[in-house]
C-alpha cells in the first residue's frame, strides 16, 4: 500500500481519551462503516501517546537534574512514533499533521520532535548507539551525525 492509498486520520482530546477523525470526503467514500476501524486507531493512538509520554517524563527528569540524556533513550522515543506510524499504515491511516499533533499532546517542541525522527529515521537500530552516548552529542547536526554513527564511523 503506498501513502498515496492511506486515509489521513486525525485525533482530538476528549474527557481524557482521544477521539479519531476522518475528512469528510473520506468518510462518504468508504464502503463500508468506518467507526470500528476509527476506534483501533483512537485506541492505537491513545496508547503509542501514553508511552511516549512517559519517556518523555523521563528525558524531562533527567533534564531537570542536570544529568545528560542518552541517546539511546531519544531513539527510543522516536521508535515509538515510527511504530504509531507503522500501525495506522495497517489500518490505511496516516496521522494528518504529525508534528501538530505530537507537539500538543506530548507537551515538547517541534523543533525538538523534528530531531528525535531525524535520529530515528537515520540510527534503524538502537544497539548502533553506544550506551555511553549522550543526546547533546546529536543537537547540532542531527542527520549527519547520525549518518556517520551508522556507517561505522567515531562522532567527532
């Protein structure tokens, strides 16, 4: 199934839940009745945000104290997103405005989340990352640090 076939799906916060929309030409154009499909992603959605939430939590934790952040545990959230990604592709979604979306519901910036997807999109294995390897050494230059980690190569 190309990107071009996925339905774009959006999510609204309702009385602690979350609440999946469809465009309105979408939802006249399907066969058949959308909502059970709608609800697994409402649920995916809610699910994939609450882990993402607590490592969040715990990045900001370790941000608060002054400790550095490991940058295994920046891919792991950026794992998390590609796997959100992954399961609405299954049920022919796709997240309309994924930035939008993250930023208001995970509380972080888009600017922030743009580099987590960049680390994750370049790093396809965490055990590429050494453990001893912190976050900062990604902030600038995110892509091409991330290209030579995974070719093999020392960070400067």
């Amino acid at each position: 199934m190309s990107k071009n076939d996925l339905s774009p799906v959006s999510f609204k916060p309702h009385e602690g839940h979350f609440i999946a929309f469809l465009p309105m030409e979408q939802f006249l154009s399907k066969d058949e009745d959308p909502e059970p499909v709608l609800k697994k992603a409402a649920q995916l959605y809610e699910y994939s945000i609450l882990r993402m939430q607590s490592v969040v939590t715990d990045i900001n934790t370790l941000r608060n104290h002054n400790n550095p952040i490991p940058a295994r545990k920046i891919w792991e959230l950026g794992e998390l997103i590609f796997g959100l990604t992954r399961g609405l592709e299954r049920l022919s979604f796709q997240l309309d405005g994924i930035y939008d979306h993250l930023v208001r519901d995970l509380g972080t910036k888009r600017k922030w989340l743009e580099k987590v997807i960049i680390l994750r999109r370049y790093i396809p294995d965490k055990n590429i990352i050494p453990e001893s390897l912190n976050w900062g050494r990604f902030e600038k230059g995110t892509r091409r640090k991330a290209e030579k980690l995974r070719n093999g190569m020392i960070l400067d």
